[in-house]
C-alpha cells in the first residue's frame, strides 16, 4: 500500500503537470479594437502633411512630400498592398489570435494571426527557432519569433517588405526590425511596437493600441480584386515634384499649428519643443475637422 508521502507526492505531480507553464499567458481568441488613440489617423486616415510624431529623417520627409494618393486608383499592384505586420496592428480591423501545439510534447509552437484587412497571417514562432539571414525573402508579415518575460510576450520582427509608417506617404524601410511586447488584462490585450528603421527613423518610433476580448465577432472574408479605377498610360505612378505639393499645409492650418511643428522629427516628440511653439500656436474659434473621432462611426468632419 503506497504510503500516506507516496500518495502526496503522486498528487503533487499531477497538479504541476497539468498547470500552465509559469507566466505564459493565453492570449488566443477573438479581439475588437479601440480606437481611443490616435484615432483620426487610424480610422478615417491621416491627413496629407502629418508627420507629427515621427522622428523620421529628411529622406522619409521627401518621400512622404512627394506621395500622391491617386496612386492607389491609377497603379493596380498598390491596391491590394497590405498593411504591414509593424501596421496592421494600428490599422482598421479585428484580429484572431490562435495557439499551435505539438501534440507529442504539448509544447507551445506559435501564435497565429488572422487580420480582418486583407485577410493578413502572421505566424510568431515560439520554439526558439532562429532568424534566417538577411539575404532571405521578405514579406509584408516578416519573420517573427516571441520570448516570454514574466507574463509579457516579446515579439520580433525582422524581413519585412517596405511599406509605410503611416497612410500617408510616410515610409518604412525593409531594413526595419520590428519589436512588440503584448500584455493582457483580464479581458484587454494591450501592443506596444517599437520600430527601428536606420534608413528612414533618426530614433526608435515607440506606438501603442489596445483591443478587447470579444468573443461573439466572426471575422468575414476581406478579399481584394485588382481594377485600374482611373486609367492612365501604362506607367504612370502619380507623384509630386519636390515643392509642389499643394496640400502640405492644409494640416496645420485646420488646427492652427506651426508649419514646421507638423513635419516630424525627433526634436518634435519631446515636452521642451512647446517652447519653440511659444506664440505660434493659434488654435480655431470652433473644432471644424475630426471633432470627436472614437469609433469608426462617430469621426465627423465638423462639430455639429
């Protein structure tokens, strides 16, 4: 007969063998976004000529200058271009987060996630596998592998495609890395990303969005066809010359900013630029553009 010591220990062993391992977190299921942070930019779009908060260098700010949305009508590949996996988390759509074990040791292999916009997936490799060289493909999702510190997953990202920082012409480079630290509470998820781009950041660019478990949504089909809306000559990529863009002011004139306040850059990010701004700022009488912008169904245009 197994002693009362055999019997406790049996127990013991049970019980840890079928716990969760410690400060993993189960960060799977079905998530809605908030958009109480830098909402104009991520539900309607960024305005032309809003580079605040970027502390991008001088060539992201020619090449954000000279971007002309009509590209995305006129060049069928930019149709269907999707966010990036740096972007996707701050675009428009739900996300779906899903675990892969092995079933011979029921050790976690990887996240899966599914974006709403343009059906994106992207696999986080939680298995220690290494980064393949730097010669390898890249793709719009990168290469991301995760490592657990305490009960925060950290993500990195390397191999991504270019694309860009923010809607607006804003580039990110394919020599960006990518870094990303989730951390759930209880029902909401919160992303904090940190992207170092060498070509185009003079520092890393620190951003952060939060979700919300819900489990009722079902995630449609988002599908993209390709379809010249504007026809043009073969070709053709709409662009503006250095200094003619027209609209890179309308920005800091609808919210009555300085000029130079609005085009990016490290020194603008940090609390003693406001004494630059000193007599510079004069804000409208009356909020007439993105009053109240918390929901996809509330960003109006004027204050009513």
């Amino acid at each position: 007969m197994a002693s009362i010591k055999q019997r406790a220990f049996a127990c013991l062993f049970v019980t840890l063998a079928s716990a969760p391992a410690f400060a993993q977190v189960d960060f799977s299921g079905e998530w809605a976004p908030l958009y109480h942070e830098d909402g104009p930019e991520r539900l309607p779009g960024p305005e032309l000529g809003d580079y605040t908060e970027l502390p991008i260098n001088q060539a992201a700010r020619m090449r954000a200058d000279s971007y002309d949305a009509d590209r995305i009508s006129v060049v069928p590949e930019y149709q269907c271009r999707p966010h990036g996996a740096d972007y996707a988390m701050r675009g428009l759509g739900n996300l779906r987060i899903s675990r892969e074990y092995d079933e011979a040791t029921q050790k976690l292999i990887a996240f899966h996630t599914h974006m709403l916009a343009w059906d994106s997936e992207r696999t986080i490799w939680m298995d220690g596998r290494p980064h393949p060289p730097a010669y390898a493909d890249h793709t719009w999702q990168g290469f991301s592998t995760g490592v657990w510190e305490g009960n925060m997953l950290t993500i990195t990202t390397t191999h991504l495609k270019t694309n860009y920082l923010r809607r607006n012409g804003v580039p990110r480079s394919d020599k960006a890395t990518l870094t990303e630290h989730w951390i759930r509470h209880g029902d909401y998820l919160t992303v904090i990303t940190v992207i170092n781009d060498p070509v185009f950041l003079t520092e890393p660019l620190v951003r952060s969005d939060n979700w919300f478990l819900d489990p009722g949504q079902a995630i449609g089909v988002f599908g993209c066809e390709y379809d010249p809306e504007v026809p043009k000559p073969e070709g053709t990529v709409p662009n503006h010359l250095p200094g003619t863009n027209p609209f890179l002011t309308e920005f800091a004139h609808y919210y009555g900013l300085p000029e130079d306040a609005v085009r990016g850059g490290a020194e603008t990010l940090y609390p003693e630029y406001r004494q630059k701004m000193n007599g510079k700022y004069n804000p409208p009488a009356k909020c007439t553009r993105y009053c109240t912008c918390t929901t996809l169904f509330n960003c109006n245009l004027d204050s009513k």
